[in-house]
C-alpha cells in the first residue's frame, strides 16, 4: 500500500514578497531549495504560521544567496512579506521502502539562511493506529 511521508521541510522561513501577478508558485532562494532537495517545478505544501493558511504551489528557483521565500499569484493572497511558512514535500512510498527512509529538515534563521538540518527516521509497524 502506498503511504505519504513528509520527505523534506524547509521549517519557519519568512516570507520576503508577494506577487499576486506573477503567474503562481513559491520563489525559493536557490540555497535553501538544495538544503531541502528541492527541485524547480516540484510541488510543495506552504503551511502560514502567522495566520493559518495552507495551500499547494510549486517551486521556482530565485536569486542565489538572497534568502527569497517569495509568494506568486494566488498564494500571493494568503501570504504576506513577514509571515512566518513552513514549506512542505512529500514522497509516496511503498512499505519495503519506509524502513530505511529519512525527511529531512532544514532550520533557517530570520533572513531564510540555513543554519543546521535535522533527519528523523521513519517509522512502519504494519499495524494501524490504536483507537481513542
């Protein structure tokens, strides 16, 4: 069965723009988008801190060493400069492969520059979640 796992978080970055007129997507500076594993075009989870908002876009690579978290087009809307996003992959695995898989973290400081990653592991019992 396949299952869903966060793979990468780049975790409480700010937001530096927003574009409501540029055609949709997340603007990542290159540097966190490799800290990440990132790739342009691949889709991720914005998670608003500052207000709750949650929406999927995707990646396009900015300026190099800018720290730039921008927001484009309609996600533009739901987050403003200053917000404080969580930004979310996934990948879809199959059990033989969850043993060994790890997401990664990357903590950023106020100006959206790495300052240490974190993996955790994940983990598979094959027996589903106990009932409250």
């Amino acid at each position: 069965m396949l299952r869903s796992f966060m793979r990468a978080k780049i975790h409480r970055a700010t937001v530096t723009h927003a574009n409501v007129e540029y055609i949709g997507s997340i603007t990542l500076d290159p540097r966190l988008m490799k800290a990440a594993g990132l790739l342009p075009m691949e889709q991720v989870d914005v998670l608003n801190c500052s207000n709750g908002n949650r929406l999927t876009t995707y990646c396009i690579e900015g300026r190099s060493g800018s720290g730039e978290v921008g927001m484009n087009g309609a996600a533009a809307l739901l987050c403003s400069p200053g917000d404080v996003v969580l930004v979310v992959a996934y990948a879809h695995l199959e059990a033989p492969e969850i043993k060994g898989f790890e997401a990664l973290t990357v903590l950023v400081d106020a100006r959206n520059r790495v300052k240490k990653t974190h993996r955790a592991k994940a983990a598979f019992t094959g027996k589903a979640a106990p009932k409250k």
